[in-house]
C-alpha cells in the first residue's frame, strides 16, 4: 500500500488537500465539487475583531462535498483516524441515511479516510461501510482495522494530485458493474 512522505500529506489538513484536488479537477472540466457549509447561529461576535467567538450548529450537518462528475452525482465525507482503526462512532446514523438515499437516487456516495499515523488515504464505499455496521450491530467488533479494507481501495500518489478520488470512483463503478453481471 503506497504512503505519503515527505511531500503529499505532510503540512497539509485532509480538507485543504481534498480541496486542492477539487479545484484541479474543476479546472480540467471533470467534475464540479463543493464544500458544503454548515450552518450555524452566532451567538457572540468580538465587536473589534468582528470574530464569531461562540456559535452553535443549527441542523446536524450530513456531508462534507457535494458534487457532480461527467454526469454522476456524489457526496462524500471526509474523516481522519489517528490509529490503524476506525471507530464506527465517528459517523453519524444521519450520514449514513443521507448518503444511502443519495445511493437509491443513483449517486455514489463515500468516505474519505486518512489514517493519520500512517499517512494513507482510503476511499470507503457506503456499501463496504454497512458491512462493518451490519457486523457491529450484530455483536462484533464496533471498529474496523485498516488491515480489514480492500488494499485496491487504498489511494496512489500521483503527481500533482493528493486525493485522486476520482479514479476511486471509476473503480467503485466497475466493481459495481462486475457484481451486477454476476448476480
């Protein structure tokens, strides 16, 4: 599984670098991707800094992006682990409704992981998600290792580009169309 060094992660947040390669795909014509805000209600502003000092979250937030690609609407969130696990705490059952029902309206929603100690990003599939929540719910484990996942699910590195999720996409699709064949 390839790792990011000395370039790529490094001084970068995970968002910072999602939204770099959402810009670069914007300006090649591939896809259109936004952030999505999550609303809040100021509650105290520094008069002099004219800062938000306290606020709170109006609605539960369900994605981080929204977007489309070449015809193809996705959502996706991004979350970061410190650990070689991946705590099933750290996604809300409202993400993972939301991104379900984006799913039955044919989109294709999922996470972007990067396990932080290791520096490696991971494209997580709400299918393969609910496999973990399926286990979970019926007495397993309430995580899931990083040795667990599909290795060809893991991100490369490629030039220019720090999460090429799009390939992951284009992968996600194929995959899905073999297994439809099979059925």
């Amino acid at each position: 599984m390839p790792t990011w060094n000395s370039r790529g992660l490094r001084g970068s947040s995970l968002e910072e670098m999602i939204n770099h390669s959402i810009e670069l795909y914007r300006k090649s014509g591939l896809a259109l991707v936004q952030k999505v805000p999550t609303p809040i209600t100021p509650v105290k502003i520094d008069k002099a800094t004219r800062h938000i000092t306290l606020a709170y979250f109006e609605q539960k937030s369900t994605v981080d992006y929204i977007g489309v690609v070449q015809g193809i609407p996705i959502c996706f969130d991004a979350k970061e682990c410190a650990k070689d696990s991946f705590s099933l705490q750290n996604i809300h059952s409202h993400q993972i409704e939301f991104m379900q029902e984006f799913e039955k309206q044919n989109g294709v929603a999922f996470f972007i992981l990067l396990f932080s100690s290791c520096n490696q990003l991971y494209y997580l599939s709400v299918e393969e998600l609910t496999f973990f929540l399926t286990r979970a719910q019926s007495g397993g484990r309430k995580s899931f290792r990083k040795e667990e996942l599909k290795h060809d699910f893991f991100f490369s590195e490629r030039k220019g580009l720090m999460v090429p999720f799009l390939e992951m996409i284009n992968k996600d699709l194929s995959d899905r169309e073999e297994a439809s064949k099979i059925k």
